[in-house]
C-alpha cells in the first residue's frame, strides 16, 4: 500500500467516526455479500447503494433491521438486512 493510499484511508476512517460519532478503533466484525437475485438499488440518505455480489464489511450491528456497513469505495452508511446474505 502507497502512503496516497494509506492517508486516503485514514482520512475516510476519520470522517466515518465524525459522522457516525463512533468511539475507538473500526473493527469489521464479518463481511456479508449482497443477494445476487436482488434487484440494484440506488443509495440515499442513510442507505448504501446495493450491487448484485458486492461484498460490504459489516462495522457494526445497530438493531434487529439495520447494520452498518462500508463497501469497496470505503464509504459507510446504514443498510437493511434484507438484501444481504448470512443476515
């Protein structure tokens, strides 16, 4: 990893526990990849963007319905467990 890459990930780690107001380290707890039988969604508000088998590391379980989650790009939101397989 070059050092652009390894600030940029800081960066976005910093600005995950700002908006999130997350306390201590980021810690994935386990990956879980999108239904590739679900339709594409588009993101918004506090939801990810799904794509059919994308592959979203799971931060943290806020409740029964909801998880938050990062994808490839390293952006975070909230998404529901109804598109996602092993939830």
């Amino acid at each position: 990893m070059t050092l652009k890459e390894c600030k940029k990930e800081e960066k976005a780690d910093r600005e995950f526990q700002k908006k999130f107001k997350f306390e201590g380290s980021i810690n994935v707890l386990t990956q879980m990849m999108v239904d590739p039988a679900v339709t594409e969604k588009r993101g918004g508000g506090k939801n990810l963007p799904l794509r059919r088998g994308e592959i979203l590391d799971v931060i943290e379980f806020t409740n029964k319905d909801q998880i938050l989650c990062r994808n490839s790009q390293r952006r975070c939101k909230s998404r529901g467990t109804e598109a996602l397989l092993g939830a």
